[in-house]
C-alpha cells in the first residue's frame, strides 16, 4: 500500500473534476479546485465553442446564456449499473460513465507508476456485492453493465490486466484460518455496507448482503443542520438553501447555479453574506472539512469544537448530543445489519467474528450498538481504509505473482 501525493493521504474520494479547458482531476485535489473556482463561468457570447455566435455543438448554448467553465461529480461509482444512464455532456464533449470513472483510475495508476518506478498494468478492482443503482428486476444486466464500465475505464487509464474481487471477500482473503463466519462491515463516506462470510468450508462465500446510502458525509450534514447552520444563523435562509448547503456534495450543486447570486442580494442580511462568501469566496473546501474534523474528534474526545474564523464559527458540540442527533440513522443500520443476517439464515449467536472497516466504524454509539447485538469480544476493528485493499493485493499476487519493485 502506498500513501498518495505530496501529502501521503491514504484514500482517494471518488470526485471527478472537470474543466473546459481539459484538465482533470481526481479526490481531494478535485474537491478543492472546485470549491475555490467552481463559480467561474463564461457567457456564450464569449464562449469559443460559438465562435459565431449561434455555430456550436455545444448542447448548453443559449442566447445570453452561459454556463460553469468547471463541473465536480461525486459518487459517479453509482452510476455504473444504471443501463438508462449513459453518461454526460458539457462544453460540446461526451463523457461516457467509464470516461468519469478512468480519471479516478487513472489517478490511482499515476501513483502506482510513481511509487514502483514501474508501467503497473495490472489491477484488481474491489467492488460491492450489489452495485448502487442497479436494477432489481434485471441485476443480472445491471451487473453486466457495471463490470463492462469498469473494465472499460481500467483500459482507458491504461491498464492492460483486469480483475475484479467483492470487497467483502477482499477484507478477509489476506488472513489465514479463517473457519468460521464473519461479518463484515463498512462505514464510510457514503454508504454503510454488511456482508455475513461463511468460511467454514475454507473458501469465504457471500451468505447474507444489504446496505443503505448512511454514510460519514450524512453524519456532517446532521451536524451542519443542527449545530453549525443555526449558529451561523444560516436557519432561517429558504429552506431548500439551507437543505443543499449541509454537505461538501450538495453545495457544489449552489456553486452551479447561475441564479443564487441574485437571490442571495434580494435576501440581503448577514446570513445571505456567510452563503455568499462559502459559494464564491473559495471558504467551502476548508469550511466542510472543519465540521468533519469535529466529527472525528468526538470519536476519542467527549466534546469538541467546531471552528472556521472566516465565517467567525466558533462553537462547541459534546459527543452524547451528536449521539443522540444521529440516532435514528444508527437505527437504520441496525437494522440493516439485521437484513444481512436474516438473508444468511443466521442468528448473532452463529457469528464468530464482527470485522469493522471504514472512517465511521470508530464511532462509540455505533460500536456500542453491535457490540449490544454481537458481544464486545466478537468486534474487530481493522484499518479503516486499508483492510479491503490489502485483500486486493493479495489476489493480484495470486493471481500475477509478487513483483520485486525496482528489479
């Protein structure tokens, strides 16, 4: 495994950023780069895509139009198994599903190449048991489709090798003597998944699977919605504003829409001068990531502070109250976990093991709840972001052999 970037982060959110102009751009750096420019736009009588005006390809064209001359997707990973959803179009160009997707793949094998000093042309692709969007009267197309996109962006990221592994399986193919079954778990940034693993006949089978789209960013938006909108007095804004300024995600939805500018001024007032200054004044990146940070440090901590001095936040927040603001969203999970386990025809008693991965998998009330199912001696939390793809190297050295980097 190996860190990413100057910064040696060790994930790579799926955002895809996209600029007129060509760049791309994948994670964080995407995050950030929209969120301090996304704003800026061209009209189309400027635009060289209609260089006379009316002569374009462009199917945003509109007379005294104009449009974003960037545009941030996030989650395009759900849109793999959608057999409707073909892909995009901005600025007269196509973006098909598995061209989004390769600017993330195609990122990943940067670093790979840069770490190794080698051409890595061989990937093994983790992915959910059930694909997000896939259709629940056809899965057997919907998956088909999935897999034919990622292997299609794999190739146009220039990898030549491709194999894919269920990352259930993945969190557990590195461990020896596994025996018995195993619950999965993973609470990331977007979804919660569980997966029940039957290993006693020595290989891990897939007996019981459910999700629910719960994930870290909902846990922020809970906060924002009641913590840190109503201290900055953001509350009393239409409620359909307030609503899309919660998340990171949501707010770039704002940040392309030519009209908030004009509604902001009609407004007026301090709170419409805090939304202007999040949108337009590049505070977003850095203002979303405060509110996560408090998230994580109430983790280990029984209160923190969620700070951000240009917009003069300052406000403090105990763990038992955001416990108890995120309770009917552990409700869910609970009773997801549940599904997996009627779906597997097992009891809490049958299980041997409770394997926990993902960012919000060190959250207490969540552990306390499957610990309240399951026992405390039963929880094993693993890395939280890199017990899946451990698992995947593994399969690529089954599959390919160890590679001595630098040799």
């Amino acid at each position: 495994m190996i860190p990413l970037g100057k910064g040696g982060a060790r994930t790579l959110p799926s955002f895809v950023y996209l600029h007129r102009a060509g760049r791309r751009a994948a994670g964080d750096e995407a995050l950030r780069t929209f969120l301090v420019s996304g704003h800026e736009k061209t009209d189309c009588w400027k635009c060289p895509l209609a260089p006379y005006g009316w002569d374009t390809d462009c199917r945003q064209y509109r007379k005294g139009g104009g449009c974003n001359d960037a545009r941030l997707l996030s989650g395009v990973k759900h849109e793999l198994a959608k057999l409707g959803f073909a892909g995009t179009n901005s600025w007269a160009t196509d973006f098909t599903v598995g061209s989004l997707v390769s600017v993330v793949l195609t990122r990943l094998k940067a670093e790979a190449d840069r770490a190794t000093g080698l051409d890595v042309g061989s990937v093994v692709i983790g992915h959910p048991v059930v694909f997000a969007g896939a259709d629940p009267t056809n899965r057997e197309a919907s998956d088909a489709e999935a897999f034919r996109r990622l292997e299609a962006a794999a190739r146009e990221a220039g990898f030549t090798d491709v194999a894919f592994l269920p990352e259930p399986t993945a969190a557990v193919i590195g461990e020896h003597g596994n025996s018995g079954v195993e619950v999965a778990v993973d609470f990331g940034g977007g979804t919660f998944d569980v997966a029940v693993l039957d290993s006693r006949s020595g290989i891990p089978q897939v007996a019981g699977i459910a999700g629910t789209a719960i994930g870290g960013e909902t846990l922020d938006g809970i906060l924002f919605e009641t913590i840190v909108g109503p201290a900055l007095g953001l509350d009393g804004m239409p409620s359909w504003l307030f609503n899309e300024l919660r998340t990171a995600s949501s707010v770039r939805l704002l940040m392309a829409d030519p009209g908030i500018p004009a509604m902001l001024a009609r407004i007026g007032g301090a709170p419409a001068d805090i939304v202007q200054g999040l949108l337009y004044a590049g505070h977003a990146y850095e203002f979303y990531r405060a509110v996560e940070s408090a998230k994580i440090a109430l983790s280990s901590a029984d209160s923190a502070r969620i700070e951000f001095p240009p917009l003069h936040l300052d406000v403090a927040v105990r763990r038992s109250t955001f416990e108890a603001m995120i309770r009917p969203e552990l409700d869910v999970i609970a009773a997801t976990v549940a599904r997996a386990l009627d779906e597997a025809h097992m009891r809490p008693a049958d299980v041997d093991r409770v394997l926990i991965t993902g960012g919000s998998g060190y959250i207490p009330k969540f552990r306390d709840d499957l610990a309240a199912v399951f026992g405390e001696a039963k929880l094993e939390q693993r890395d939280a972001f890199t017990a899946v793809v451990h698992g995947l190297g593994v399969r690529a050295q089954q599959l390919w052999g160890p590679v001595a980097v630098g040799a």
